[in-house]
C-alpha cells in the first residue's frame, strides 16, 4: 500500500467539489474542522481541502493544517474505500498544535468510515 498523495486521491476541479458539497450525505465535524463526504463508486477515496483564509489567516498555518489533513489521511485512507471527502477549516484550527490536530482529524476519519459503512450498508441491503 502506497501513502503517497497521489492525483488519483485528490479532487481536480471544481465540478468535484460541487458534486460533494451538492450531495454530501456524510458529515462529521468537530468544533475547528468539518468533513463533508460522499459515495464515489470508485474503489478509493478522494480528498479535497477547502482552508479558508478567513478561518486561518497566515499562509504559513493554512500550509500546516493541510499537511496534517492530508498525512491522517493518508493513514486512513485503506479504510475510506469509495467516497469523496471535502475539509473544511472553521475558526481557531490554526490555534492548535499539530499533536491536535491530527488527533482530531484521526477521530473525524473514524467517525466517518464508521458512518459510512453504516449508511452504504443500509442503501445495499
């Protein structure tokens, strides 16, 4: 199993996006960070980062919050099969460290393949 961050895991372009934010039937979301994801009849996830400037003022921190998006996400992405993901920063995710905000992220991804499995599995049986 490969971590990188491959072009085959992200969302290109803006159709994409709009395609979750339309349809996300999924979301988990904590005080400072919000996911937003959908099925993707692929056989992988796909992720996209959405860090507004507003939430997270320097560039220095917007670059920090997506590195450790996307390092938890390449942590658990072999249990994300077949949905798209959209990011989204809310005020004060700049003001946590990077210890924090990875284990907030780790328990975003749980709650979320757990709902998803949940949810596919009902829309299946």
């Amino acid at each position: 199993m490969s971590f990188q961050f491959e072009k085959a895991l992200r969302l290109l372009n803006a159709s994409e996006y709009q395609a979750v934010f339309d349809e996300s039937r999924l979301k988990v979301s904590s005080a400072e960070i919000l996911f937003l994801a959908r099925k993707n009849n692929l056989d992988r996830p796909r992720l996209g980062l959405v860090i507004a400037k507003k939430n997270v003022r320097l560039s220095v921190q917007r670059n920090r919050v997506k590195r450790n998006v996307r390092e938890t996400f390449r942590h658990n992405q072999a249990n994300l099969k077949g949905i798209d993901v959209i990011v989204l920063a809310r005020r004060g995710l700049d003001q946590l460290d990077n210890a924090q905000m990875q284990e907030i992220c780790n328990q975003l991804w749980l709650q979320l393949e757990k709902r998803a499995e949940k949810r596919f599995r009902q829309r299946e049986g």
